[in-house]
C-alpha cells in the first residue's frame, strides 16, 4: 500500500474516532453535568444554596416578570440559629405600595440613635441598663426610642425586661444599611446619563 493510501486510510479512522468520541460526549455529557453540579450542590453552605436555588428560580420564571425584578434577600445568623428569608417580586408589584407605608416603616430608622440600638441587639438579648450604657441614652429618651422601634416590632421586650432584635428588625436594618451602602458606591461622579457619556 502506498504512503498516500495509508495516510487517507488513517485520516478517515481519525474522522470515524472523532465521530463516536463527540457521540460518547453528547450522550456522557448530561450525566457528568448533573453529577458535577449534584458535587458542587452538595459543597456549597446550605445558606448559599437557598439563595442560589432563589435566584435559579428567579431566572427560571419568564412567566411571572416579564419585566423588572427586585430580589432582596439574606442570610440571618444568631446564637439561636441561621435562617434565610428573601423576597422576589416584580417591580411592578412593589411600586403599588403606598408611599404612607414605605415611610412608616422606615421612619423608625431615621434615627441615628435607634440604628444604634438594631445594631446593638443584633449580638443578642439587652438589658435597658445594658442599652443605656453602650448607646449613651437615658430614662426618657432611650424609651422613647424604645418605643418607636416596638411600634414597628423591629425589637420586643421580654418577660424578664430584656429587649430583643425580631427578625423583621434584622431586616429593614440589614436593608438600610445595604441601600446606605449601594448609595455610596453610587456616587454621582460614578454614575453617568446616557446623554452625558
């Protein structure tokens, strides 16, 4: 057989190899895939595959927003325990609240002193004394700010007169204090209009 009739030869086996490897992938491929992310599903934190599942879903749900999203959510860890909450909503939707109700809940925050205390009560259980010496506040003006924040149940008091941060607490702090934090990155010299770029 001549050089050029073994080179031929071989380059069609080459071709024939080539053909049933990629047959062997596209049909391995799925299999691999789903035991490779089953691997990665099962060495994530289980806090990181609750958001990672949300935000799957999220993607996943063409149906329900067609259009702009908002997804707020995180991840609470106290002495007691970790838990996860999240809200995923169209922007549609949540535009309809009522500015009355957007500024009841968040005017319990416009004060630097009751910040002071959510975050305070996030170690844990406070006694009024216990608040009264870490925030500086007494008698009147610390209930006062007491008050505000009971009204919106952002902290309880216990039976044994400890004040504890709620998990609805934990939640407009933890989100005031992440639009604080976006706000700062977004500063105006950072943001440009299309019509001034």
């Amino acid at each position: 057989m001549a050089l050029e009739e073994q080179v031929k030869k071989l380059v069609e086996e080459v071709g024939a190899l080539r053909s049933e490897v990629d047959s062997l992938k596209k049909r391995a491929a799925p299999d691999l895939a789903s035991e490779l992310e089953e691997k990665v599903r099962r060495a994530r934190p289980w806090y990181v595959q609750e958001l990672h599942d949300l935000l799957d879903r999220v993607m996943k749900s063409e149906e329900r927003f067609k259009d702009s999203i908002t997804v707020l959510a995180g991840l609470y860890r106290g002495k007691a325990g970790a838990a996860v909450w999240s809200s995923v909503e169209s922007a549609d939707k949540v535009l309809t609240i009522a500015h009355e109700k957007v500024a009841e809940y968040f005017a319990p925050l416009t004060s630097a002193q009751r910040l002071n205390i959510l975050s305070i009560l996030i170690s844990g259980l406070k006694s009024e004394s216990e608040l009264s010496e870490l925030t500086g506040l007494q008698g009147g003006s610390l209930h006062h700010h007491l008050e505000e924040l009971m009204k919106q149940a952002y902290i309880r008091r216990t039976e044994r007169g400890q004040y504890q941060l709620h998990p609805r607490g934990w939640t407009v702090y933890i989100t005031a204090c992440q639009i604080a934090a976006s706000l700062t990155e977004l500063t105006p010299e950072k943001f440009k209009w299309p019509d001034e770029r």
